[in-house]
C-alpha cells in the first residue's frame, strides 16, 4: 500500500515474520522514539558510524533541516514503535547536487526479516523520483550482511580504506559504495 505525502510515500508490508511494517516520512513527533531507537543501535552494535545519540530537542532541529532541505528521512515503524531508519542527504554544493549519501539502520528485533531489503528499494525509488544520479555509503567490511545487501542492490564498490576504524580493538576496512541511476549501475 503507497500514500503520498509531501514527495515521500508511505509504505507497508508484511515482514518474513509476518509483523506489519509503515516505512514512512520521520516527524518531529518522531523524535523521542528516533533518540530511543538510535540509543539501542548504538549500545548493541560496533557497525554503526555514531558514537552519541541525539537530544530530543537535537533530533527535532535535525528532522526540521532534513525537511526543509528536501532530504529522505524515513522511520521504521511497527506497531507505533520506532525500530530503524534511513535517509539521504543531498550534497549542498551545486557540482554534487546530483548525489546523495545513504545512511540506514535497524534496531535488533527489526533484523533479519526482509526490511532493510524493503528500506533499500524504498530509498532507491526515492533516489529516483529525485532524479539523484549517484548515491554513496560507507560500511565497514566485517559487515558482510550489509555488504551483501547492497551488493545485491546494485551498488559497487569505488574503494577501501584499509584499517580506517578501530572496532573494540581490532581494525576494519572502511568500503565506499555507491549506485549509479543512470549508468545501469556500473562505475564509469
């Protein structure tokens, strides 16, 4: 099911496990479950590029600019709970308004049943209607579950940058990813 809002669409499905999921604009209104869900991702995981969690108030000002400057910021939502996200800010320079960077997460209980598969055809579209001709993300290389996601996605790898992070004392590649919407996906 689509509804339209504001050039961002709404959409729900059926998740693997059979949850129903609202993929959806964020709103200020969102604001304390982001913090929250953002807090759980942080505090779980080493593979999240974020070391502090957002105010309340913080979150609200970011979702306010997210906004204002037509960027993708959308909620996971199951029932009325906040439980991933994902958006792409559009470069603020004229010479890159053409790409966007890509951020995604999950919170644990939202793994593993089909919905950063559906984030990701979700941001993809979006990209699209946008007329974004590249959009870029990083990941770190022991994430072989993203890797794979985006992968499958269509995106490629443009680099690595070897060692560039320190993950409870062991060092990680860092992957530079991006797909291209008007060249069938393939780096030029």
């Amino acid at each position: 099911m689509l509804l339209k809002e504001k050039l961002q669409t709404i959409e729900t499905f059926t998740a693997k496990d059979g949850t129903q999921v609202t993929i959806r604009p964020a709103t200020t209104k969102d604001s304390k479950g982001i913090v929250h869900a953002v807090s759980e991702i942080v505090s779980e995981g080493t593979f999240l590029q974020k070391e502090s969690v957002r105010t309340d108030k913080e979150e609200k000002q970011f979702i306010h600019e997210m906004q204002e400057n037509g960027n993708m910021y959308v909620v996971v939502d199951i029932n009325g709970k906040i439980s991933g996200l994902a958006r792409v800010i559009r470069s603020s320079l004229e010479m890159k308004k053409h790409t966007g960077l890509f951020r995604t997460w999950l919170t644990t209980d939202a793994q593993g049943k089909g919905i950063g598969k559906k984030l990701m055809a979700y941001t993809l579209n979006w990209c699209q209607k946008e007329q974004l001709h590249k959009l870029c993300l990083t990941v770190f290389s022991s994430n072989q579950i993203a890797v794979d996601l985006y992968e499958k996605a269509g995106f490629v790898v443009e680099g690595v940058q070897k060692e560039q992070v320190c993950l409870k004392g062991t060092y990680d590649d860092e992957v530079l990813m991006a797909y291209f919407f008007n060249s069938g996906g393939e780096k030029k």
